[in-house]
C-alpha cells in the first residue's frame, strides 16, 4: 500500500505536523500517523489539504462560457441567457459532450476540485428524440469523469414541464423531458452499473418546481430512494425572482415555503441557490439539515442575487460551492466571491466566522468541504482513515502562501493573489496532477479542441437561415442579430415558404421589430420595393392571422410602415381577430404618426379626429402597457356609444366617428375580442 509524508497536514481534527497517510489499492485512507518519520513513504512537497467538492455542475455549459456577454435589450436576465444555453445546446452530440466534460473535469481538479456533483438535465438527442440507450448521456458524462479522474455524483434530472402546474415545454427544452418512469429507468440502470465504483455515485435531480408537478416530486423521490435509501437529491429554487413570483402566482407560496411544506427535506436534499428566501424560509430551510449549494460566480454572472448567508449559518445551515454555469472553474473565486458578497451587501468586513473560528479562509474552507461532502454523497471532505484520498498539495513558494501556517495558509489562499497554488492532486490515492500539469491534458485538451472546432465553424447558408427562423419564432433577439451578423438571409424561405419575417409574426414582436428594421435600412433607395416584394407581404400568418404590417403597425417607425405600404401592403386587411392596423396601433403607445400615416393612405381629412378618437377617447387606463377597450361592443359604433353612455363630457366628434370611418376606412368591421 503506498504511504505518503507531508510536513503540514489539514486533518479532520485539525492541523497536524510531520503525518504519514497510508493508503489502500482501492483509493481509501488506511491510517494517519502524526510526528512520524518520513521512512520509505513519498514526501509530498506542500501543505496538504483535504480536496474540495464541487457540488454543483451542468459541465456542457463550459463550452458556451462567454457566449452570452452580449447585450439583448434594454434588460438582460438569466431567462434571456437561457434562450442563448438552448440554442447552443442544440447542436451538441455524444461524443462533443463528453470531449466538454473531460476538459471541464480536468479545469476542476487543478483548480482544486476533487468531486463534482453533475446535475444532468440533457437526455435526448437533438430535436427530442431518446438515444437505442435513454442512459447514454449520462454514461459519457461519467466516462469523461473516469478519464480526468475526478470523482462523481451523477444526478439524473427529472424534467417534465415548462413551466409551473404542469405547463408544456418550450422547444429549447425537448432535449431534457422525461417521464418519472423513464427517469426511474436511466437512474435504476446507472446505480446497477456503478454501484461497486467507489468513485461513482448515483443520485436524483428535480430539475426545478416549475419542471415537474408535486404528485411527481413526491413519488419520483420515493421511488428513487427505494433504489438507494441514501441517494443524493437535489433541486434547483429560489434562483430568481419572476420564479418566485411565478410559484406565489401557481401556489399562493414561495419556492421554498411550498418546498418545505410538501417534501420531506433533510440531510439526503441540496437546495441550489435558494437565492431568494424570507427570513422564516432561511430558518427553516437550516432546521433541515439539508445543504444550500450556492455557485456565487455563475449567480453574479446571471444577476441572481444574494443568498441570505449570515443568517443562515447562524441558524445552523450547510451550505458547499459549485461553478455551474462554470463561467469561472476556480475553487478560490468561488469561496472569495462568497464572502465579498456579503461584505459588499453589509458594508463590514469577516462575515463567515464563528466564535470558535475567527478565520474567515478557513471558516469558508471547512464549512464547505462538509456540506460539499454531504451533498455529493460520498466519504470525502476530509483527511481521516476511512475516508477517500482525496487530497491537494498546495505550494509553500507561491508568493501569496509563503511564511504562512496554520489557517492562515487557507486566508492567504482564498484572500490573497490570484495565481493557483494548487501544485498536485490526488483523487483516491491517484496521482492526477503533478507539478500543475493534468497527467492527461494534452490528450484530454485536443478532443476538446477539435469540438470546439466543429461547433464554432461557420455554419452552411442553410443552417444559418434555419437557426434565423427558429431565432425569429423564439424572440430571441441576440440571436437573430448574431446570425444577421454572420450572413443569414431574412428572406430565404422554408419549405412551407415561410421567412424569418413569417416565423417573428408567430410570437416574435421584438425580433421582428430587428427584422424589420434591418430591412428598411438594407437599401439606399427611398423604399426597399424589390425586397419587400419577395416577401409576401399580404400573407397572414402566425397565431393571431396578422400580416407584417400589422405588426409594424404596433412596433416599426412610421418610415418603416410607409415602405411597406408603397411596396404593396394591403392596409384593409384584418387580423383573425378583426382588426385593423388602425386598431392594432391604436393600441400602442406613442403611435400617432403611423396612425398619421394609414389614414392619409385612405386620402382622408378627418385625420386629428380620427386619431383623439382612436388613441385618447376610445381606450381607458394602462394596463400591462395596451390601453383598454370600453365595453363589450367593439364595432367603431359600439366603442363611440360605450364612451359616450360612461362619459357625458366625451367630445362631440366621437358621434361622428363611425361615419368617418365607414366612409375614408372601411376595413374596419366587428372585431370579436382584442388581439393581444
């Protein structure tokens, strides 16, 4: 069994001098020995520390980092920077997932890292479709594990729903649907597999509330632990606050209020993020004994949010790290970001102490290889016989390390410098990096290269038009403008005939509004008349049977809308819901110079009054930014004698209004109910 001697040790019980660790062929600690010789064991050159769990990890995502710093309107979120994680998530196959996995792993462990909790949503093949084996996914995923040689908790995700009370999903997310029977099946197959690796540990993933219903929540987990009584759980909540606002619209309850009070959390469940909780929520959620996994670079990077962190741990709570997102793959950020957080948000300085541990790098250090540990499932976390080897040997000449002992080695390493004084790592007594090298990195390096390679390529004219109209329907502006940018055609046609302009009408005001735009900029002569006319621009389409200038009428500038009208737009047509564009201006704010420009297309005279009518009399008070329309009658007639009957001061031309549109705008006819 080999034996290794360290000068300074980071034991279970604390610092100790002169130690020689035993370790068995299988990886497991075997004995500790303190104030001994060095005899035949392998010096390690260093202050050795336990390594530390990272509990939290979607590892595909590494891949897209920095691919989302772009700008998609007036307020970014996480939930647009979702719409950029489904698009490139699309074109990964098998074997560019595990090459991303393995990189990722590899960026880990010199990082520090020596486990990682793997929260795995992506099942199915692009498009939605199960592999011949549902579990293949997973199976790379932990093959990329075993070929770094980073230990792993491997947590299938269930993920039903697209939304709260058991919404359909989007199409960004038919990669991760599951049935519980189905996710039952990959998690029972995984668990039989891998059941005698110590290495490899299976647990279960709800993916979020808003992915799954209570009925599955609870009989999904039930069935789960029948497989393994201790299996991990985990659950992302509380991220954001349109999700907490999203459960109290569904529920009447907070995320983690309604969590607490229909599942049974103790120490088996990890709550990731819990960003957003009350003060009772905080109480409560550390009377569990669950851990709160918090990934503060990638929650900085999404504009998240805070954790109540001081209070919680006074309360007892456990909290562990995770990169996530793996924006950043850096132990030492992770815990630094942590603290300067909080510090940040309380204007005070040392906010993770306790009065038995007045050191901050080790307060952090410690409290999160526990609840790392406790989280992934696995005898890790510390240095003591029983334990796996999972140890890192920190170099005593880095610059910010230097003449330190004690807790101080760990305040000067998550404080101090920015350079990694992570010299080797052993995980389950193997060597994996020496000297600051990966004992597989140039191998491991190259596939990741070549896949990186392969989804930056610039894409066929054909798959970026295809990418274009799957952009225009989702509303996702960033994209479209990207893929504009890299020489997508607006006006190349599917098989159905349908445009980018067409698939925007769908649902995509804003990329549509991009579109439109661009279009009318895309010529320097006074109309673009040759490119509107290979639009069809008098074909409804989408939900609502609107045509582009019934859109442009609500969104585009009045030049825009001019354009098109002197390309050939039909100005009398109605949407499926009976309205005309003067309607569908109408409804806008600040749109009196379209409303302008269509009725001069009728050569009317009446136009001041015609627009007070549309614009000021006909509609009453904001409401989630459209006017509303009075009444239930909603023939011009009928609007005119609804405002007349509530408002006896309304003014005289209302009574003419019908007369001045049946005569200069006839178009407009009974609509059965608003177009949204």
């Amino acid at each position: 069994m080999p034996t290794y001697f360290a000068k300074t040790m980071l034991l279970s019980d604390g610092w100790a001098d002169n130690v020689v660790m035993t370790v068995d062929a299988q990886g497991w600690i075997t004995d500790l020995q303190k104030d001994a010789n060095s005899g035949n064991a392998q010096i390690l050159e260093g202050v050795v520390i336990p390594g530390m769990p990272n509990l939290h990890s979607h590892a595909f995502q590494r891949a897209m980092a920095g691919l989302a710093e772009r700008a998609t309107g007036d307020k970014d979120s996480f939930w647009t920077w979702r719409e950029v994680m489904y698009d490139f998530l699309g074109q990964i196959q098998p074997d560019d997932m595990e090459a991303i996995a393995a990189q990722l792993y590899v960026e880990m462990l010199k990082s520090g890292y020596t486990a990682v909790g793997e929260f795995h949503y992506v099942h199915h093949q692009p498009g939605g479709h199960p592999y011949e084996d549902p579990a293949l996914l997973s199976r790379r995923i932990i093959g990329a594990a075993q070929k770094a040689g980073i230990g792993i908790t491997h947590m299938p995700a269930l993920y039903a729903h697209g939304g709260f009370g058991g919404q359909p999903p989007v199409e960004g997310q038919k990669r991760f649907i599951n049935t519980p029977d189905n996710l039952l099946k990959i998690i029972r197959a995984l668990h039989d597999d891998y059941k005698d690796d110590p290495q490899v540990r299976i647990g279960l993933v709800h993916h979020s509330l808003r992915a799954v219903t209570p009925d599955m929540l609870k009989n999904v987990t039930a069935l789960a632990q029948k497989i393994d009584p201790d299996m991990p759980v985990h659950i992302h909540i509380a991220e954001q606050t349109k999700e907490v606002d999203d459960c109290l619209a569904w529920s009447g309850k907070r995320p983690v209020e309604w969590l607490l009070e229909n599942a049974h959390v103790d120490a088996h469940w990890c709550l990731i993020h819990a960003t957003h909780m009350t003060d009772k929520e905080t109480q409560d959620l550390a009377k569990t004994g669950a851990v709160a996994g918090l990934c503060p670079t990638t929650e900085a990077n999404l504009g998240d949010g805070l954790f109540n962190l001081p209070q919680y741990l006074q309360a007892g709570g456990k909290i562990g790290i995770g990169s996530d997102s793996h924006i950043s793959v850096s132990m030492i950020e992770e815990l630094r970001l942590l603290e300067y957080g909080q510090r940040l948000l309380r204007r005070e300085r040392a906010v993770v102490k306790t009065l038995a541990q007045p050191s901050v790098g080790a307060s952090l250090y410690q409290m999160t290889l526990e609840g790392g540990a406790q989280a992934t499932g696995r005898p890790i976390g510390a240095l003591s016989v029983g334990k796996r080897a999972d140890f890192l040997v920190l170099d005593s000449q880095n610059p910010a390390l230097l003449c330190k002992h004690g807790d101080l080695v760990l305040d000067a390493m998550v404080f101090a410098g920015n350079s990694n004084p992570v010299k080797d790592v052993f995980v389950g007594g193997h060597h994996v990096v020496k000297d600051f090298k990966h004992v597989r990195e140039q191998e491991i390096f190259a596939d990741y290269q070549k896949t990186l390679q392969k989804l930056s390529a610039p894409k066929t004219e054909g798959h970026l038009n295809l990418q274009l109209r799957e952009a225009a329907a989702k509303d996702n502006v960033v994209l479209v403008k990207q893929l504009l940018d890299q020489g997508a055609d607006p006006y190349d046609k599917d098989e159905k005939g349908r445009t980018a302009f067409n698939c925007a009408a769908s649902n995509g005001l804003h990329a549509l509004a991009l579109l439109t735009q661009l279009a009318f900029e895309d010529t320097q002569e006074p109309f673009n008349q040759r490119r509107w006319k290979e639009y069809d621009l008098n074909t409804p389409s989408g939900v609502y049977g609107s045509t582009l200038l019934t859109y442009a009428a609500k969104v585009s500038p009045v030049a825009l809308v001019q354009d098109m009208i002197k390309a050939g737009a039909d100005i009398t047509i109605m949407n499926g819901s009976g309205w005309t564009l003067l309607h569908c201006a109408a409804v806008m704010p600040g749109r009196r110079d379209v409303l302008k420009a269509l009725v001069d297309s009728f050569h009317t005279q009446n136009y001041d009054s015609l627009v007070n009518a549309l614009s000021t009399h006909i509609y009453e008070t904001d409401y989630n930014g459209h006017n509303v329309v009075f009444g239930k009658d909603l023939t011009a007639a009928g609007l005119c004698k609804a405002r007349m009957e509530q408002d006896p001061e309304a003014p005289a031309e209302l009574s003419s209004y019908h007369a001045i549109l049946e005569q200069n705008c006839h178009a407009v006819k009974t609509a059965t109910h608003p177009s949204p």
